[in-house]
C-alpha cells in the first residue's frame, strides 16, 4: 500500500469535514497563543491535516503526489524504501510528519503573542518531499502547474527559495512562506543525517555528481 495515497486520502477527508465544521477547524488550525497559553502543542501537528478551501487542498494533494508518487521509481517513497528497506516507509512517514512541527517552529517564535495569527496547510510537509526528490533527482525537470517549461529540480529549489524568503520578508501575504522553506530545508537535512546514518548512502555526493553534467544550453525543456 502506497504511504503517499494513504496521507492524501486522510488528509482530504479531515480537510473536507472541516470544510463544513468550523468548531473543529478551529480546533486543528495552528494557533500560537493556543500552543503557549494553553500548551496545545498537537497544533504543530493537526494544522497540517486541514486546509483552507479546496483549491489549497488540491495543489498540495496534487504536489505531494507528483514528488512521492507512491510506489513509482524516482519518487520520494520509492527512493526511501531502495535506501531503507523496510524501514523506509516507517522513514519517511516521520519525515513527513515531523515536518509539520519543525517548519512552524520559527513562525511560533515570531507569532505566540500574536492573537491575529492562524495558520493551516500541509504546504511545509509538502515542501520537504519536494526538496527531498530535487535532493535524488537534482537533474529531473521541474516546473509550475500550466507553465510548460522546466528547469532542473537544483535550480528550481534554490530559486524558489529565495522567493519564499523575498515573500517573507515583505510580510503582506497570507501564505506562510516561512513555512515553505523551512520545511524544504528540513527534508534535505533528514535525509542526509538518516541515509547516512541508517542507509549508508551518499546522497550529497550522488547529487553532486548528477549537478556537474549541467550544461547552460540544456536549462529549460519544455512538453
């Protein structure tokens, strides 16, 4: 059985309930001053399980798909399996699911006085599978959703981390941009410090060595 599709269907299913129950989206949503006056630290995990409206579940869902692929070669649950065995899988359910705490940490830090403040999306969990495959596949084409043109995964995680961190900065936006990048930062470090711990696998010299057969006159590709 694929983890991806099990994670997806669970998360539809919560999301579409609280679609229509807002006692319990209230419940589930990330709320700092929640989690530092009333200690309901299961915030950091439950945020990541509902969602705003069905578009926002839908590009989420569809990402996470598209880079874990379930039982597919070149994604993400596939790769952890190869590398792990039959821990993989175990592996990279804790991934996932301690992405969700780690890349809202500094947005707690920065919002647990803040009364205003909720956030929700499986989008930090997201990223870290997103980073994860550019991590295995640094040369695979990625690109945005009805924009046929693509650039190589390495390129496209760095630039788009440099725009989460602009968008963050300029602070105007109810994405929490934040969230994206520590998420994707969190993805390349759990898989460096467990493949190389649990896997023996040499996941930053792999990518290394795929980055090097770059050539400028092959960056984009289109369908």
């Amino acid at each position: 059985m694929s983890v991806t599709i099990i994670i997806i269907a669970i998360t539809c299913i919560v999301s579409f309930i609280c679609f229509n129950n807002e006692e319990l989206m209230d419940k589930l949503i990330f709320y700092p001053p929640a989690v530092s006056v009333n200690h309901e630290w299961y915030r950091f995990f439950s945020c990541g399980i509902i969602h705003k409206d069905i578009p926002h579940l839908l590009f989420n869902m569809y990402a996470l798909y598209l880079f874990g692929q379930g039982q597919h070669s070149g994604g993400v649950e596939f790769e952890f399996v190869a590398i792990f065995g039959s821990a993989g899988k175990l592996f990279y359910i804790l991934m996932y699911v301690a992405a969700f705490a780690v890349c809202l940490i500094p947005t707690y830090m920065t919002h647990k006085d803040n009364y205003q403040y909720k956030s929700l999306g499986a989008s930090g969990a997201v990223s870290a599978v997103v980073f994860a495959f550019i991590l295995f596949n640094p040369m695979q084409g990625v690109g945005l959703i009805f924009i046929p043109v693509f650039i190589p995964g390495f390129l496209f995680g760095i630039l788009y981390l440099v725009i989460s961190y602009l968008l963050a900065r300029k602070g105007n936006s109810n994405i929490n941009h934040s969230a994206h990048i520590w998420g994707g930062l969190f993805g390349i470090g759990f898989i460096v410090i467990f493949a190389g711990i649990f896997g023996h696998y040499p996941v930053v010299a792999n990518f290394l060595e795929q980055v090097k057969t770059v050539r400028l006159d092959n960056l984009f590709s289109t369908y």
